[in-house]
C-alpha cells in the first residue's frame, strides 16, 4: 500500500531479466487502503482492504499474470491464517473459513460481546487459536469443531505465534508476552524484570 492509493503487483523476472510492476488503482475488486496480505501454501494471494477480502490466483490469459477476485465483502478483518486446507480470516465476532475455491466453508462464532483480534494454526495443523479482546485465547480443534478457552490472558490480544515445539506466544496491547504449552496447559507471563532465558 503506498499512501492509500491500492495494490502494487512486482512480476517475476522473465528469460530477459524483465520485471513488470502493475498498479491496481481503480479495480473494483481491490480497495485503496489495504490492510493485510497473506499468501497460503499453494501461492494464492489474498488482500483485505475497506472493500473485503480479495483473492488473486495466477492466471495465464490475464494480462499481468493473476485473475483478482472480491471474494467477500466482510469488513474489520483483522488476522489471516492458513490451516487444514482452509484459509481463516478473524472478522470481528466470528471467524470466517474459505475453502480452495474461495467460496466460504463454515464460520466460528466468538462468545457474545468479544471479538477475534488474531488467528493461528496449531504446527501439526489440528487446532486454530483465535486470540481475542477480552476472553484470552481461544482454541478450536479443527477435527471436532469444538471450542473452548485455554485460560485467561489479560489485555486484548494483537498476535499469536506457534513455534516449532507447539508452544503458544501471546502478546497483548498492554500486558506484554505470555507464553502457552497445550502439552500441559501452563500459562507463563513474561514481566520486564523477568530472565527470558530460553526455557527448553
């Protein structure tokens, strides 16, 4: 996003050595103020600004190389993530699941008056955390579909990361780093006067 004025697209190279940048100001599909981009294993690229959610797929008849689609007109997501062949956005009170098509595969819905501020998959892809602004960290198993609370983080939470031990890594607006391990549901938080020292 350059100043609000849209999408900017940078090919790859071709047998010359050239690169074609194409700009996507006045596309229907793609707003002015984007927001997030994310990409998901099989190269798709998907775009939320104050239009929705836009969904680039590599296209060979298009003239610079991608077809972009609106492919929903939910505003105020926040979080995109990857999980169990689904891509997850975190759209105030629920969570919304796109299938490969692009076309919505089901929906999570948040307990009454909170809203999901983040959003990630679990390493071995079995659960999605869903942090949000006032129930702490969610956990939705992506094979039962059923959701449940890990525990109580305080402060709305802005990201989660999984690392590769499974571990959880919340960070809030105001209360700083909290780590979680699902092996044994234990909650750390990490004060500034703490030794991080690694722990494993």
């Amino acid at each position: 996003d350059i100043a609000g004025h849209g999408l900017i697209l940078s090919s790859t190279p071709d047998a010359q050595g050239n690169t074609r940048i194409v700009n996507y100001i006045g596309n229907p599909n793609i707003g002015r103020q984007i927001e997030l981009i994310f990409e998901d294993s099989t190269g798709r690229i998907f775009v939320v600004s104050e239009v929705g959610l836009t969904l680039f797929v590599a296209d060979a008849a298009s003239t610079d190389g991608y077809k972009a689609s609106l492919i929903s007109r939910q505003k105020g997501i926040t979080a995109v993530a990857e999980a169990a062949g689904k891509v997850y956005c975190a759209a105030g009170d629920h969570v919304i699941a796109f299938n490969g098509n692009g076309r919505v595969a089901g929906e999570i819905s948040i307990p009454a008056g909170d809203i999901a501020t983040a959003i990630e998959p679990s390493p071995d892809g079995r659960v999605l955390y869903i942090g949000t602004r006032r129930s702490g960290v969610l956990e939705y198993n992506l094979e039962t579909g059923e959701l449940f609370t890990t525990g109580q983080v305080q402060g709305r939470i802005r990201y989660l990361v999984a690392d590769s031990y499974g571990t959880l890594w919340i960070t809030t607006q105001q209360a700083g780093i909290t780590r979680y391990r699902p092996t044994d549901r234990s909650f750390r938080h990490f004060e500034q006067q703490m030794n991080t020292a690694p722990y494993y």
